[in-house]
C-alpha cells in the first residue's frame, strides 16, 4: 500500500513537471532602450519580477495561447499573447513607456486623427462628385445646385454620405487599432491603410450602383429624370442605394481597421 501511495505521488509530480513550460524575456525602457528592473510580468496564474537587466522567466504549467501582462508604478502596462508548447519555452520582450508619455502620445494621436479626418472628409467630398460627373457627364452637378434641382442635390448628397460614411467608419476602426495594437505607430499605420482600402472599395460601390442601376432601368433615363423633370424621386431613390451600399462597405472596413491595426501593431520591425 505504501509503495503504491508513494508510486501514485511521484506519478503525479512528474506529470506536473512534464507539463511545465517558461516564458521569459526583457523588458525595456522605450525612450532609453534599457533594461527595467522591478517590472511584474505575469500570466495570470505565475508571475516573475525583472532583475537588474529587465530580465523575467516564468515557469508555468499552462500551455497553448496565454496573454502576459507587464506592470510597473509610474509605467504603462503593456500586455502580449504568446503560445506555448507542453514542456517548451518562449521568449517575448516588452517595450515600456512612462505614463506621461502614454497621455502626451495619445492626445498627439487624438490630434492626428482629427487632421486627418477633415482631410479625407473633403476628399471624399471631391471624389464622390467627381466620380458622379464622370458616370453621368452629361449633367452639370454645380450648374443643377444653382438652379435649386432638388433631385439632382439629394443624388449628391448620397454620393457624398456614402463616402463620409465608408470614411468615418474606418477611422472608428483606426481608433481601435490604436488601442489594441501592442505597437501603436505600426497600428496607427494599420489602420490607415484599412481607411484607404475602404475609400477605394466607397468608389467601387458607388460605380458599380451607377452601373446597376443603368441596366435595371434601361427605359428611364437618368439625365433627362434629374435635369430636366428635375425628379426628386429618382434623386431619393439613387441615395438610398448609395447610403444601403455605403453601409456595408462601411461595416467591413471597420473590422479590417482593427485586423490590420492589430495584425501590423504585432509586428517588431523597431519603431
């Protein structure tokens, strides 16, 4: 009985050791490029203070994706998710900042994004009614504005919402990005393309809209229906065709906004 005890224990443990893995790594100063000593880093169930060189190991008994979390007094926290073989090891280093810096680099990227935005915001304005002169040349959209054609107008307005629209919602996105990404700059980058993809996609919606349309209404014409007749509802019709467009659009490009923030904010090419 008592070897059997003894087996079962020694059984036990040596499973517990079989399965233990580390994560280990350096935490650096992001201004200085120093190791941070004092910083705890943890996965939730184990957790290790950084030596003199910034340096962490912790042994732990979980495996596969694990998020580990960096935190210090005065610091930003900075959080990773790694994956972890049974009974291996993975290394992952940290980047800090203090937390003034946190606030400066946030109100700067607050500011970035409002520039930003009144920039892309009058040039979606400009190629949305370039694009709507190019599909339909012959109406003169400024020229129609002038003479109140109210049907002509709502027509504008819905190419020019169906690009705000598609714009703002990947600068929601972009924000996200920022705030997931382990690396912001790299984020903020992700994001930005994600805004320009979904400007792209805004003038294929619209063209392809157009085009539809066309086709499906071969006995109207649209020229004469605006212009002449000045007919509001063809001019309510073709916006809501563009905002339903638009609306999708504007759906997929927010969660590109956060893949490709998060997904480029992972990657470590020193910035």
């Amino acid at each position: 009985m008592t070897v059997l005890v003894l087996s079962i224990v020694v059984s036990t443990v040596g499973a517990g050791f079989a399965c233990a893995g580390s994560i280990n790594g350096y935490v650096y100063d992001s201004e200085t490029g120093k190791g941070v000593k004092d910083v705890e880093v943890t996965d939730g169930t184990t957790s290790d203070t950084t030596d003199e060189t910034g340096y962490y190991e912790i042994v732990t008994s979980r495996n596969g994706t694990i998020s580990i979390t960096a935190s210090k007094s005065g610091m930003s926290e900075a959080k990773a998710t790694v994956y972890l073989a049974p009974n291996g090891a993975v290394t992952r280093d940290f980047m800090m900042q203090s937390a003034s810096a946190d606030w400066v680099m946030a109100l700067v990227g607050g500011l970035v994004q409002l520039i930003l935005g009144i920039v892309l915001a009058i040039t979606s304005i400009i190629l949305g009614l370039k694009l709507m002169s190019k599909l339909l040349p012959k109406i003169l959209i400024w020229e129609e504005l002038k003479k109140k054609n109210l049907a002509v107008g709502l027509m504008a307005a819905g190419v020019v919402i169906a690009y705000t629209q598609v714009i703002n919602t990947g600068i929601r996105g972009m924000s996200d990005a920022v705030a997931f990404a382990e690396n912001k700059i790299l984020g903020f980058i992700g994001g930005l393309i994600a805004v320009v993809i979904g400007i792209g996609l805004a003038s294929i919606g619209v063209t392809f809209a157009f085009k539809a349309m066309d086709k499906l209404t071969k006995d109207i014409d649209e020229t004469e229906e605006l212009t002449t007749k000045q007919n509001v509802s063809i001019g309510i019709f073709y916006a809501g065709v563009l905002f339903g467009i638009s609306s999708m659009i504007a759906a997929a490009v927010s969660g590109l906004g956060k893949a490709f923030g998060v997904a480029f904010g992972a990657l470590n090419l020193g910035i």
